[in-house]
C-alpha cells in the first residue's frame, strides 16, 4: 500500500524532491531543506488530491515539529515549506492548512505563496 501507482503523484514528488535539493541553503539551522522534504513527502498526496492524511504525513509533521527546536529551525522549516509547496502543481493551501489538525498537531503560520516567514518564532 504504500506506494503510488498514480503517475502524476510519482511525478509529482520526484519534482519536489529535486527542486528542494536545488534550493539554496542560505541559514545555518540545525533542520535541512532535505529533511524537511523527506518528512513531508507523504502529506503531497492530500495536499494535491485529498482524500485521508496518511499516517506517515502525521509522523514526518510530528518529528519536524520536534525537531525545529530554534527560532532560526521554524524559520527554516517555513522557507522550505513554502518554496516547496509552490513548486507542487495543483497544490491546494486550504488542504495543505488542514493537515496539521488532522495530525493532532498546530502549525504557527498558514503556508501560502506569500507567508512572511520572518515573522515565524
């Protein structure tokens, strides 16, 4: 069950995995770019398609949320999720913003196109 037949998913991810990896890491938090796509991989699906949050996007917001101990961390952790979500064809934000909820979790800021992640604490 857990991989996708879906050819525009699998495209999908293997395009925000690449463009992710290519994005410049100009702060030097303890949390990486690459982590965080690895960890939000599986939330793609609902944020795309809908449906049910899979349980390993629970997991993977659970341990980000756990690791981004620092001001500079969630910061980080913002910039990746917003460059990365606007690379995801077809991406809804409303979803996206619905997730952590799902999860049992709270996410500090909306993701959106434009979210300040500056003013991230």
């Amino acid at each position: 069950m857990g991989r996708c037949s879906n050819p525009k998913a699998r495209l999908m991810v293997a395009l925000l995995v690449s463009m992710l990896l290519a994005v410049p890491h100009h702060v030097h938090a303890a949390i990486t770019c690459e982590q965080i796509t690895y960890y939000l991989i599986p939330c793609i699906s609902y944020g795309v398609f809908g449906g049910t949050v899979a349980p390993a996007c629970c997991t993977g917001i659970k341990t980000l949320d756990a690791a981004a101990k620092t001001t500079e961390d969630r910061r980080k952790k913002c910039n990746c999720v917003k460059e990365g979500a606007a690379r995801i064809p077809g991406l809804n934000y409303d979803r996206v913003n619905e997730i952590p909820e799902k999860c049992g979790t709270t996410c500090p800021y909306k993701v959106t196109p434009d979210v300040d992640c500056s003013k991230v604490n």
